[in-house]
C-alpha cells in the first residue's frame, strides 16, 4: 500500500469566495432596481434635477419661439388722425392751422411732440404725417384713416369728438349711438389696411373747464361769437337755469363719447387710450390759446404730448 497523503481542501475560503461573489451580484441587482424604482418615481411626479423639461433636450426637440409683444412701445412710424386740436388751431396766430406744435407729429422743440418723442426730431421729420382736419367730426373718421394706411405707419395717433359735441344746438349734437357706429366702422377700416398696427386714442377735453377758464378773458369770448364751439361757448356770461342745462347737458355728452372710445379700443388688442387722461387735465390760461382761450396754447400741446407719451411707452395700458 502507498503513502497516505493528508490533503485537506480549502473549503472555507472556497466558501468565502463565492459567498462574496454572489454578495456582489446581490448588490448590483439591488442598485439596478433602486434605480429603475428611482427612474419611475422621478417619471411620475415630473421632478428635474435642473427645472422643467428645460433639462437635457432632446438635440431634434424645436425650440419654442419667444411670443411677441402685443404693444410695441418703441414704433418706428407715426400717423395722426382727428381734428383742429391735433392740427395746432389757433395755437401760433389767430384762426389758423399750426401743425409744426402739433402734440401728435409737431417738430416745435417747444412741444416735443410724441413723433419726436418716438422717433427722434429727424425720425419724426421723415416717418410721421399728420392727417387730421380742422373742424373733423367722427364722421370723417375714416377718411383720415385711409388715407393714412397708405403710409403704413406702426402707430396711429386719434384725437377726435369735441366738434361732435361742439355744435349750433345741444340737439344737433351727434347721438352717442351714431358717435359708436362711426368709431366702430374707423377702427374696422383701419385693421382691414392696417392688421398690426397700434392705435393711441386720446379722450376729449373737458369742454366745460374749457369755457370756465376762458370766460375770464374777454378777447377770448370775442372770438368765440365767431362760431368756435357755440354749444358751449354761446352766450359766455349768462349763468341762468337754460345756459347751464345746455353746458351740462353738453358735458354729459362728451363723458359718454370718452366712453364709447374707452370701450370700442378696449376690443382691439393693439388699441390703448389715455385712461381718461386728457380729459381729467386742468387747463390752466397758459395751456389755453392767446387768441380763442379754447384750443390748446403750445404749452397745452406739450401737455397733450406728454400724456400721449407716457400712455404710448406703458408696458400696461
């Protein structure tokens, strides 16, 4: 018989080995499922470790375009529309038309008018127009309009309706239902040529302060029996019971008008008003004409551009 050789296998670190072996797939399994467990929940409650779904795009995601403003307060060119107030009536000589202090389009450095505001005095030289008339009523609204589309400007600039409520007779006055329509139809003639364009529509003065205000001068109330606003103006001095229906009366007219703008511009999104701004202004002698005491003096003008700058650069209306 051979030699016994006593050879003992080393079961227990054998044993360790694949103990530890099966430890580290063990783990492995457990740190795969926590992280699918981790995946899933994160899935679910839409947490980002970054913010958003702005974490890790995807290469072919399309990027999402910044909306555009709705009102632009910087417009690179500027049209007016309206009447003898947007016209500098009265404002440098006795019954006539001054548009060089025009609050609207005037390149008087006196006035600084909202143009220049916008566009630069060169700039307003260049790329502003004025279209109102002197004695203009709602009415011819339109016509303004269109023929200012056709310079296709960002901005159009409305002052108009006192000569609506500026008549003979409170009863020839214009019906506020009317005043509406013929709004109304501007503004659907204006989007129809001018789809992105802006419009800044100034309220109607207070044409009552107006008179108690010039009723004080009397060359002023000269020229008013020349015709100038005879609803109001007519017969200055008289303070009995009719005088004061028909300036009331006339009052009452021009705050529903105010109305109706506020209104017809707050149904277009690229219409703003003063906010009633113009007509809550307390016109003093020296924002009144030298000559009729009723129309805007070039400082009146300059107010009137200050009130139509600051409504035009709002970021809110």
């Amino acid at each position: 018989m051979g030699q016994r050789t006593n050879r003992r296998t080393p079961v227990g670190r054998g044993r360790s080995r694949v103990g530890r072996g099966r430890s580290r797939a063990g783990r492995g399994r457990s740190r795969a499922a926590l992280a699918v467990l981790t995946a899933a929940v994160l899935g679910v409650t839409g947490c980002d470790a970054v913010g958003g779904d702005s974490a890790d795009p995807s290469p072919s995601a399309p990027k999402r375009p910044k909306p555009t403003p709705a009102w632009d307060t910087s417009p690179d060119s500027v049209a007016a529309v309206g009447d003898s107030i947007t016209r500098g009536f009265d404002a440098c000589s006795v019954l006539s038309d001054c548009p060089e202090v025009s609050w609207a389009t005037g390149g008087s450095a006196e006035v600084d008018s909202l143009a220049v505001r916008l566009l630069g005095k060169t700039g307003a030289a260049e790329r502003s127009w004025n279209y109102a008339v002197t004695g203009a009523r709602m009415a011819d609204l339109t016509g303004q309009v269109t023929r200012a589309a056709a310079r296709k400007p960002e901005l159009v600039a409305v002052m108009v309706g006192a000569n609506d409520a500026c008549r003979a007779t409170t009863s020839a006055m214009t019906s506020v239902a009317d005043f509406r329509d013929r709004f109304e139809e501007a503004m659907g003639t204006l989007r129809e040529k001018l789809p992105k364009a802006q419009v800044y529509v100034a309220s109607i003065p207070d044409l009552k302060r107006l008179w108690s205000q010039g009723r004080t001068n009397p060359l002023g109330k000269q020229v008013w029996k020349l015709g100038i606003c005879p609803s109001m103006l007519g017969d200055a001095d008289s303070l009995d019971s009719a005088a004061t229906l028909r300036r009331n009366t006339v009052r009452d007219r021009v705050e529903d008008y105010n109305e109706v703008l506020r209104e017809v511009c707050a149904k277009d999104r690229l219409c703003r008003t003063d906010g009633g701004a113009v007509h809550e202004y307390r016109f003093g002698t020296g924002q009144l004409s030298r000559w009729d005491w009723f129309h805007p003096s070039v400082d009146g003008q300059a107010r009137l551009a200050e009130i139509a700058y600051r409504a035009v650069i709002a970021k809110q209306p």
